[in-house]
C-alpha cells in the first residue's frame, strides 16, 4: 500500500480506505510539530476524507478539505459515510 507521504499533491485517490486501517501520519513527531503543512498537504493528497490514529483519541475519519468539513457539517448524509468503516472516492459522487 502507497501511504499519503508518497502521493504526490493533485493527484486524485484511487483505493478505497478503511477505518480499520488508518493512514499513517505521525501526528506527535516532531517533524509535525516543527512544521505540519508537510502532512497536512499529504493528508489532503489522499483524499477529502481520510482514516487516521490520533493520539488518545483512536481511529477517527477526517476531512481533509474546506468543501469535505462544509458538507459533514451541512449534511447528515455525509455524516453517514464517514461511520461505516470504508470510505471510497465514490463518495465524491455525493458532495464530498
């Protein structure tokens, strides 16, 4: 599996994720700390709505984009794909 530190920026995603297999961002090293736009360009790379462990929290889904955040927040529909424990760039087709 390519991780998103390996997805060069523009280019769409094109596998399905899974909650039970979360992207791996290492969001207490201190490279991230130092300096975060690095992943977070990453993270936006891989999708509008990606798995990851955050740190005493636990796999969570995360919107990567202004557009994904705006529609989670409008839409309960949208709420509803970010529960199930895939999500896939099909879920494009509904806003995000």
């Amino acid at each position: 599996m390519a991780y998103p530190d390996t997805i060069a920026p523009g280019v769409a995603p094109t596998m399905s994720y899974r909650l039970d297999s979360p992207l791996r961002f290492d969001l207490q090293a201190a490279a991230f700390k130092a300096d975060p736009l690095p992943t977070f360009a990453a993270m936006r790379a891989a999708g509008p709505v990606v798995p990851i462990r955050m740190p005493f929290v636990g796999r969570i889904w995360a919107t990567t984009t202004h557009a994904a955040d705006d529609s989670a927040i409008v839409s309960p529909a949208i709420l509803d794909l970010m529960v199930p424990p895939v999500w896939s760039p099909a879920a494009d087709a509904v806003g995000l």
